[in-house]
C-alpha cells in the first residue's frame, strides 16, 4: 500500500509543472500564483512520494534501515522567520522574484512540521535509553503517510459530507441556481450550522481517525504507549504540511492579492500554519494513544482519542470566529471582539500544545527495554534490576520470534 501510494504521489508531483504551460499571462498575480503551485506542488509531492516509495520498496526487499539522528533539528528554526519576512514581500509585490517564492513557501510549511516531529522524536529516544532506536524508515513513512495517506482519505470524507449537507440543505430551503452560489444563500443559522458542522465535528472525528490509524499499521512493531505517541505525532505533522501547503495556494490567489485580504497578511497565515502544526500534532499524538489503548486493551488510553478531537475541533471554532465571514457559506459573523477572541485562544491553544508535547514526549517511557535488549540483559545503569521491572508485554518465554 505504501508503495503505491508513494509511487501515485511521485507521479503526480511530475504532473504539476504541467501548470508552466499556461503562463503566458500578463498578470503578475496570475505568474505568482502558477509559479507556486506548479514548482511548489512538484517539490512537495517528488520529494513527499519518492521518500515513501524508496522506503515501502527497500522494506520489501528485505533491506535494513539506519537509526535516524535528531540532532539537526533545532538549526533549522531561525530559517522560519527568513521565510515567512522574504515570502511577504514577495506576496505584497508579486512582480519580484516570483521564481524564489515556491522555495521560499514549501520552506515556511515544512519547518514548523519537520521540527515539532524531530524533537518529540529526539525527547522520545532521550526519555527512553534503551528503545529500539527510530529509524529513517519508520520516521519518514510515519511522516509521509500522514502527509499522503490520511489527507486523502481525511478530504474525500471531509468533502463529501460539505457537498452532501450543503445540497440538502439548498433543497430543503427550495433555494434556485448552483450549488457554490446557492449556499451563500441559505439562512444564517443553517448555514453557521454547515460550517461548525463540518469544521469542529466532522473534520476532526474524520481526520483523527485517519491519522490515528498509522498505529494500527504499525501494529508488527508492537510500539508501547511512548512510541505510539510518538507515531502519532509523526502522522500529525506530516498531514499539517500537505494541509498547509494546499491552503498556502490559496493565500496568494490572485482574488485574494486583488483583494488585499490575504496576499498583504501572508505573515499572518505563515505564523498561524505554524499553530496548527503544533495542534495537528498533539491531537494525533493523543488520537495514537486512543489506538494503543483500543488495540492492546488498555482502556485509560482509548480517551485519548476524545482528548485528540476536542483538541482540534477547539482549534477550528477559534479559526472560525476569525474567518467565518469567508469560510463555506460565508455566514459567519464579521466581528472585531470574536477576532480578538479567536486570535488570543489560538495563541493560548498554542503555546499549550507546543507544552504538552514536550512534557508528554519525555514522560511518556516504554517501561521496559526494547525485546532485542531484554535478551541480551542489557539495561541503563541507572536502573532498578531486571527483577524490579515491570513487563509491559508478555514474559519472554511466551513470546512468539
């Protein structure tokens, strides 16, 4: 499945500079706008497919993958606010350098994700001296799969329901023309009520559910609470880039830069994204641990995926207090208080997020020592004997190699 997906996505990243093909325009809004999602949309999907393909296809081969260093990690951070300073100007004068923007724009959605994933990696394997360490494999595909496989699955069900309650709504209130232009006509009630719907309840039961699963996948490696978390991160972060990337399109369309709503506040969407990578990725976290207590009959754990869809569902109520007069129906209230009070809880929602993932990243442990060193007899030298452990899987002579 991994293969295909990978070996899909690749392909597809060859298709989007396909998009070069039209731009013989005059507009220099319509050049920046093609440029970004021709060279943006193949950068990301080569590099986001190819990774997954050569992993899924060396695993089958029977090739072993090395542990990965996350030593990295933090240097890549003061390149973030570099981004988000030369990705504005850009924007507000689209006629300079159109050409650096794709680079300047997959650099500001993959920092915040790539970063938050390799740090709680790295508290993880701190947290826990003698787990199986993590490798390029596990990492990436966790990453990519997210990024690939539950964005997929997570928009065709998020699109579906929008598409589906928007009609019936349309038919029930006998409202003539389109769809997209009849639903900008429905009462202001049922249309909040599409909105919030889809937004703080179907979306995030939906995409939780998917980026939780990566647990269930990962199933043959028999991850502990700890590890689990930390699949779950990977998956979160890798769907917040994907998301980020596809939205960051329509930050720079030419009716936003006509506008001037968007195009002249692309500073303000970089800084926000970043949010939702913090809050994409707590939310899996907890959803991972809802899996890991579902699958291994620990039931304390399955509330972590309420706690994973709370989360996000809270998050999209602050943005829609934000931008509700531009979402869907448009029917949201355009308010100078609820902006205040959506922006301030988006930097609470935060800034809490950034907290517990790097409180629960290193007190979340195994418990144990991985199989490998549980044979060998090998513990830190820090800890209690052997005797003293407390097994979190069955004793080694009712394990099946």
């Amino acid at each position: 499945m991994a293969a295909v997906a990978g070996a899909l996505a690749f392909v597809a990243g060859l298709a989007w500079p396909l998009l070069l093909l039209t731009l013989n325009t005059s507009s220099d809004d319509e050049r920046l706008y093609l440029l970004n999602a021709a060279v943006g949309g193949a950068i990301v999907y080569l590099l986001l497919g190819g990774f997954l393909a050569a992993q899924a296809t060396s695993a089958l081969g029977g090739a072993t993958s090395s542990p990965m260093p996350f030593g990295w990690a933090p240097y890549l951070l003061p390149f973030f606010p570099f981004c988000i300073v030369i990705g504005q100007l850009i924007a507000t004068n689209p006629q300079s350098l159109p050409w650096l923007f794709p680079a300047i724009n997959v650099a500001m959605v993959s920092i915040p994700a790539i970063v938050i994933a390799a740090l709680v990696a790295r508290r993880y394997t701190a947290a826990n001296a003698l787990c199986w360490p993590i490798s390029w494999r596990e990492w990436t595909s966790g990453f990519t799969y997210g990024a690939i496989g539950a964005t997929t699955m997570a928009s065709i069900i998020n699109s579906l329901y929008i598409r589906l309650m928007a009609a019936w709504l349309v038919s029930i209130h006998d409202i003539p023309g389109d769809l997209d232009t009849a639903v900008l006509d429905l009462p202001r009630r049922w249309g909040i009520f599409l909105d919030l719907s889809a937004l703080s309840l179907v979306a995030p039961l939906n995409e939780e559910f998917w980026k939780g699963m990566l647990v269930a996948f990962f199933f043959f490696r028999r991850g502990s609470a700890a590890r689990c978390f930390v699949w779950g991160v990977l998956a979160g972060t890798g769907f917040n880039l994907l998301e980020t990337f596809v939205n960051s399109l329509g930050a720079i369309s030419p009716e936003a830069l006509a506008d001037r709503t968007i195009g002249t506040e692309w500073w303000w969407f970089a800084i926000a994204r970043a949010g939702t990578a913090a809050m994409h990725g707590l939310a899996s976290g907890l959803s991972a641990l809802g899996f890991y207590g579902l699958l291994r009959g620990r039931p304390r754990y399955i509330l972590g995926y309420g706690g994973g869809v709370l989360l996000h569902g809270t998050w999209n109520l602050l943005v829609y207090a934000v931008w509700g007069d531009a979402i869907f129906s448009q029917a949201g209230p355009d308010s100078l208080a609820l902006d205040i009070v959506g922006i301030s809880g988006m930097v609470l929602v935060f800034a809490a997020s950034l907290g517990l993932l790097w409180y629960l990243s290193g007190a979340l442990t195994d418990g144990v020592p991985a199989h490998i060193y549980r044979v060998l007899r090998m513990r830190p030298a820090d800890a209690p004997p052997a005797s003293e452990l407390q097994p979190a899987h069955p004793p080694l002579s009712r394990v099946h190699w």
